[in-house]
C-alpha cells in the first residue's frame, strides 16, 4: 500500500512576462511556475511530492489543508 492520497490548493498568479507562478498556501515555500495552466498542475503535483518527501525524511509533519484558501476581491481608492 502507498502514501496517503492528500489534495492541495494551488494558487496560478499570471506573471507580467507570460507564465506563471504556482504557490501552495498549505506548505510554505512549495513555488513552482509554469507556461500553461497544464504545465503549471503538473510541476505542482511534482513539487509537492517532493516538499512532502523532503518533510517525512526530516521526521517532520506533513501539513493537511483543513479548508481551501479562499481569494476574495477588494476595491479602494487609490
């Protein structure tokens, strides 16, 4: 039997020269990019595994996401 299935959030910014930058709420410092919105899952997918195999072979807790990020909008005059 394998490790535990665990499902993140990502967070796709778009970046000001094409691409974009991926983050992961859950496991700070997990940042990855990519150039399509496909490549950008399939870096995260590999970036968190990595993070997390990292993190067990520290001896260290492997975070769970309680409740997905939300992103909410606010407008100010500015």
């Amino acid at each position: 039997m394998g490790p535990p299935m665990r499902t993140y959030s990502i967070v796709v910014d778009p970046d000001s020269d094409g691409g974009f930058t991926v983050t992961v709420p859950a496991l700070p410092g997990c940042i990855n990019q990519g150039g399509t919105i496909e490549e950008c899952l399939a870096h995260a997918q590999e970036a968190i595994e990595l993070y997390i195999e990292d993190l067990v072979a520290s001896g260290e807790p492997v975070p769970e996401e309680k409740e997905p990020p939300q992103v909410l909008k606010v407008t100010v005059a500015a």
